[in-house]
C-alpha cells in the first residue's frame, strides 16, 4: 500500500496544506517539524480558505508556491515582511490582498508582480485578457492557465511559452505593432519575419492551420496535443520539419497539404512525403480513409515515418517498397488494419492471407490485428513468431510449420488487460525443434513447455514427466485440476483463476502437495494456494515461512503456522493511483469473500491474532481484516499506526463501525470512514478504511484528503454518490472518481 508522499524540500522551504474551513491567521505555533528518511520538512498546518501569513512565520521570509496545497478559489494575504514568492506552482486565487508597506511586490488588475512589475508571479482566476505591461521585457506564459487574450507589447523581446497548448485557454493573441521580436497571424505567434511558427493555440475557432509562405522551418513539439487542428497546409517555402515524431499527438489532424511548387516536401491524398514521394513522413492520425494506396514511387516506411492512424482498415503497398519498419504490436499504431497487400512485382516482400512477410515468407513484417479470420497457419517457410504478433488480435488458434525454430512470448502483459485471444497451438510433424499436445507448446522431446496460451480453453492440465522447465506462466482461466509430473522443479508465475486441486508426482524433488495446497519439497514455501480449494479451513504447516495465500471464495478460517513472516495475501487489482486522468483504482476487492477469522501460532515471530484479525506482532500495523467476519465492531488497538487492505472491511457487510482505543492519536472515525492523521497534528489526509456495513447516501471527499487507500469505484452499490469539496488531488468526472498526478 502505498503511504501519502511528502515532498522532498530544503531546510528552509515550506509545505504548507489547506483543508476546509472558516479562515485563520497562520503564524509561528502551527508549525510542525519532524525527520523523514533524512530529510527534515516542516507542515503548517490550517483551516482556512484565507492565507495570511504572519510576520516570521516563513523562515527568510520566501514563500515557495509550488509547494502550497490551496484549492482554486483561495485568497492570499502578503504581509509587509515577504520580500520572495516563487514564480513556479502555478496556483490561481480568487483574490491577492497585498499590505501597502511590503517593498517587493505589486498587485495590479488581479495580478501579482515584483515590484518593478518584469514579472508575473501569480494571477486570479478573473484575468481572462492579459495585456503585458510595458515594464516587461521578457514573459512567461506559463501561469497564465486562464488567459483567453493576451496582447503582447511593442517592449517585449522574449517569450517564454509554454509546449503544450492544450492545457490553456488561450483563444486569441494580439502584438502592438512596432515589436521587434513577434508577428501574429491567425492567432498563432511567428518570429518577427514569420519564418518560423512558435505557438498556435488550442482553443478558439478554425480547425485549420495554414502556414505563411515565408515559414521556413516548423517544429511539430510546438503543435503537440493541439486539440483544434483538422488540417494543415504547409508554407511552399518550407525547408525543414524539426520533431516530427510529434505529430502523432494531433489527435484530430485529418490531412496535410503543401504546394507542388514546394523544393522539398510533397502530399498524396492528405499524407505527406519527401518530394519525389519515395518516403512517407507523415500520416495523420485522424484521416477517415479506411482503405489507402500508396504512389508507386514510395520505397521506404522506415523507423521515423509516422505511420499511426485510427481508422485504415486496408494498406496496398507499391512494386517499388523496399523498407517498411512496423513495430511487433501492430494494434498500437493501426488498430483497425485488417489486411496489407503488396504488388507481386515487389522484390522485397509478400503477402499471404493479408499477413505481409518478408520476399521468401521467412519473416513476418506486419501482422494485422483485425484479421476476420480466427485460425491462423504459417507458411512453411516461416521461422520465428512472436507472440505480440497478437497483440489485440482476434487469432485463437494458430500453426506452425515445418520450418519454425523460434517463438518469441510475450510475458509483458497484464492479467485481464493486454490478453491475446489464442487458445491453442499446433505444430507440423515434421517440424525438429518443436511439438505440441492439447494446444501447449513444447520443444521437440517434450522436455520444456514453451508456451501455455493466454486463452488455453482445457479445464485439466497434465504436466506430462519429461518436462523439467516450464517458461512463462502456468496459466489456464478454465483449469480446474492440475497434475505435475516428476520432473518439472520451478514454476515462477501462476494464473489459475479457477483451480480446485492440485497433485504432484511422488517422485518429483521440487514439489510437495498437502491438503490441496502446492508447496517447495521442504515445505517452507507456498508455490499455489488453488483460489476455488473447497475446504473450509486452511492450517499452515509451521515449516511454512513463505509464499502468499492467493483469493480463495472457500476459506472461512487460516490457521498462520509458527514460521510464516512471507506476505499473507496481496491485491491483484492495478495500481493506478498516480496516472493522470485515469480512474481511481487501488486495490481489487474480494479476495477471500467466506474468511471470518485467521488465527496465529503464539510463536510466531512477526503476525498475531486480536478477534481473529491479523496485525503485525506487536500489533503497530492491522494487516487483514476478514470479509466475511460477523463482529458488528471493530477495536483498533492503541498501539496500531497503520491499516492496510482497507477494501476488506467495505467488502464486510457486517462490520459497521470502527472504534479506536484510548491513546491512539493516528487515526479518526467519523460516519463509517476510518481516516490517518498527519503525524503530530489532529488532522488528517488519508482515507484508510471505509465500513461496509452501512450505505453512503453522499460521500465526502474533504479537502485535506491527498490520500485513499480503497478502490470507491468499485463499491457504488454502497456508495450511491461522491462529493469531492475543493480537493487538490481528486475529482469526479461522470460520477467516477479521478485521482489528479501532481509534481
């Protein structure tokens, strides 16, 4: 589980958080210091809305903004005595309120200046339109998040802007004439002798760009995440494209069209080319054509061609090709391709069922995802595979020819995310170097498993003897029995979802098998603990000192053995509190939906049992508390500083309220959420556990939460509705909660 983040500062920097409330002056008493992994950090701590500083509360008297938590509408105070504020973090306020005798800033229109106004350190939220003063000879665009118009004065020689329009509201930009550095045009800002583009915006009307014919160079970094743009004519005087790669962030550019009369570039049908078309450079990503041929004069797709489209279905490549660079997964570049045919006068390749190979079909060069076809056979001549050929594709068998030496697997996948869709492998029987039976692939004398598919349909599993090494994941969505044979001695992954029993050869030296749970020949780890065991009870041998107990829907006691220090049990959901703009997901429920109790062996050095929950041994950390336990109650013990799995206790549909032991001062309880207090102050940040046993109505998010360690989303049968109040680190889009990435 991961614990809140505390930003890393300088002796003398402060961090200061803002939670809900009705205002209050911050001064020196607040201030709370304590030592984290070396590093020394102090928190003033506060409830208010309005910041107003004290004079020496900040040591030097430097406020650094990039690290004040603040929700959106906050009013700042600056006292007489703050001579520095940071120009980076980036916050809007509501409002600035500046104390007539402080000498080092100005506030002018809702804008925060230095006092010689050369630069803007902090604007409100109502500064739509931005004219730069005079005084400022250079500018950064940066803060300016809310800024519709911006005038750019005949004074200013140097920009500074930003590399993303996207983030900004900037619709419409003006220059006063007689500026030495700038022209506009359209709204997009040039050199002064408009031969180079430095910003176009994202914002506003006109989805499509056309270039001065005095552009001479263009950087497509500059256009990047450009959200308007449809379509671009290019300048008939342009001689260079600098980063092109990053056209691939146009999402909504559809074509691309230049002059003939242009020395260098040339298009066909919206895509663009060197100008004798031998090279294709750009094929933009949003072009609605579902079928596409290339001119007869293109011989090269190479490595730094952008080639990425959402909606082509059918590539007819010319007799000339001679290099086409496509990556294994074809999907990530053009997810609907169905087929690529190629000239049969072409030297270089061919192509079979609309897979295209190299000339003598003894490698594959594009594998299209989208093949109708759901049974696949390879040439005879062909060698290798690799299985992120299938990535995405809707291949479920697959064959292999006499000549195939090598498989490549991909092992870089998520469970129940980037799955391919194969069943089952077949090999020729003349093949040498491989063999295959019920769909698994083996080497030649079955020594070695080389692949059990994604997708393997067969609900018993036999390991036959021969086989010693098993590469990649014992898998099987369907598998409920397993047997090993005598000779396999590692398994290093395992996805049986649906396992019932387990056996191993007597005769094995690796393995052992005790009341249907798989274990090391000593016993002193657990390999496979099956997830649909049936017996209602778990006792772990006490040579056990290792080794995790996988979800089980059976289980209604464990029984922790003398020895056992290894992880009790692990989430298996994806983690993905800190990607930007993605769902907040941190653990996946239910795990042992049956579980009342676990018990521990007295010796046992490191868990212990309060009421058959789990904690550490001395009871600082409360591990696991069981989904399916009756106690209407819970006791957190006075001497426990953390709780993990808090999706346990929603799973609960018993347990309905969380009590807290005297002289415990690291949690807080109040209508059925569990919450973590910052250390040393009576507030709190985190959301560590949430009862089960009632239903939300209206669940709060507060303010001060930068921290929850249970997945919301996946319990709205319980929580009917969410209300974040002026939260810096989550957001509700859709009635889904978001968790923001911040710096």
């Amino acid at each position: 589980m991961k614990k809140t983040k505390l930003l890393v500062v300088s002796c003398f920097v402060l961090l200061l958080i803002l939670s809900l409330g009705y205002g209050k002056t911050v001064s020196a008493k607040d201030v709370v210091s304590f030592e984290d992994q070396n590093q020394k950090k102090m928190i003033i701590d506060y409830e208010n809305k309005t910041v107003t500083f004290e004079e020496g509360v900040l040591e030097d008297n430097v406020l650094y903004q990039e690290n004040l938590r603040l929700p959106d509408d906050f009013t700042l105070v600056i006292p007489a005595s703050m001579r520095q504020i940071s120009k980076y973090g980036y916050r809007e306020a509501k409002e600035i309120k500046l104390d007539p005798a402080n000498p080092y800033f100005t506030v002018k229109d809702g804008i925060l200046y230095n006092k010689q106004m050369t630069e803007i350190i902090l604007l409100t939220k109502s500064v739509h339109t931005l004219k730069i003063p005079s005084t400022m000879s250079q500018f950064e665009f940066t803060p300016c998040v809310n800024v519709k118009k911006l005038i750019i004065p005949k004074e200013c020689k140097e920009l500074k802007l930003p590399n993303f329009s996207k983030d900004y509201a900037l619709e419409s930009v003006e220059v006063e004439a007689g500026n030495p550095s700038y022209s506009v045009k359209d709204n997009c800002i040039y050199n002064k002798n408009m031969t180079e583009l430095y910003f176009c915006p994202s914002q506003g009307e006109g989805s499509k760009l056309v270039l001065p014919n005095t552009v001479k160079k263009i950087s497509f970094f500059t256009l990047a995440d450009n959200k308007r743009i449809q379509s671009i004519v290019l300048s008939k005087n342009l001689e260079k494209i600098e980063y092109m790669q990053w056209v691939d962030h146009l999402k909504n550019l559809k074509e691309i069209s230049i002059s003939s009369s242009n020395k260098y570039y040339s298009t066909h049908k919206g895509v663009l080319y060197d100008k004798k078309k031998k090279t294709l450079l750009i094929y933009p990503l949003a072009k609605k054509d579902k079928k596409y041929e290339m001119p007869s004069t293109v011989t090269a797709i190479n490595k730094d061609s952008c080639f990425k489209n959402d909606h082509l279905v059918s590539l007819i490549l010319p007799a000339k090709l001679k290099t086409f660079s496509c990556p294994v997964k074809v999907a990530e570049i053009l997810p609907k391709l169905k087929e690529v045919k190629v000239s049969s006068k072409n030297k270089y390749f061919s192509q079979v069922k609309g897979v295209l190979y190299n000339k003598k079909k003894t490698k594959i060069v594009c594998f299209p995802p989208q093949m109708e076809k759901t049974t696949y056979s390879l040439p005879n001549t062909v060698k290798s595979f690799q299985e992120a050929y299938l990535y995405q594709s809707k291949v479920k068998k697959i064959s292999l020819g006499k000549s195939f030496k090598k498989w490549v697997s991909d092992e870089n996948q998520i469970a129940g995310v980037y799955r391919n869709k194969l069943e089952s492998v077949t090999v020729s029987s003349k093949n040498k170097y491989y063999s295959s039976k019920d769909g698994i692939l083996y080497d030649k004398k079955k020594g070695s498993i080389e692949l059990i598919p994604y997708n393997y349909q067969g609900k018993t599993m036999k390991i036959p003897d021969s086989v010693s090494t098993l590469k990649g994941t014992l898998r099987g969505k369907n598998v409920k029995k397993l047997a090993i044979g005598k000779k396999l001695k590692k398994i290093d992954k395992i996805d049986l979802p649906n396992l019932q029993t387990v056996s191993v050869s007597s005769k094995n030296s690796s393995f052992k098998v005790k009341d249907q749970v798989l274990y090391n020949k000593k016993m002193s780890k657990i390999i496979l603990f099956p997830a649909k065991r049936k017996s209602a009870t778990y006792n772990m041998p006490d040579s056990v000192k290792e080794g995790k107990i996988s979800q089980n829907t059976y289980v209604q006691s464990i029984a922790i053995g003398k020895s056992y220090h290894g992880i009790f049990a692990g989430e298996d959901g994806v983690i993905q509190d800190d990607v930007k703009d993605e769902p907040y997901w941190h653990t996946q429920p239910k795990l042992f939906t049956k579980l009342k109790e676990i018990k521990v062996s007295e010796s046992n050095l490191y868990y212990t049992s309060v009421n058959g929950v789990l904690f550490s041994k001395h009871k600082r950390d409360l591990y696991w508390y069981p989904e399916a336990k009756k106690n209407e109650e819970l006791i957190i013990p006075k001497e426990t500083k953390n709780v993990w799995h808090g999706n346990t206790m929603l799973y609960n549909s018993c347990l309905k309220q969380i009590s807290i032991e005297s002289g415990n001062d690291s949690f807080q309880y109040e209508d059925g959420i569990l919450y973590q207090k910052l250390t040393g102050t009576t507030k709190y940040n985190e959301i560590c556990a949430i009862v089960g046993g009632l239903e939300y109505e209206n669940f709060i998010i507060k303010s001060g939460i930068s921290e929850i360690l249970v997945d919301i989303n996946a319990f709205r049968d319980k929580i009917k509705n969410i209300t974040v109040i002026d939260n810096r680190y989550y957001y509700l889009e859709n009635a889904i909660l978001y968790k923001r990435y911040i710096d």
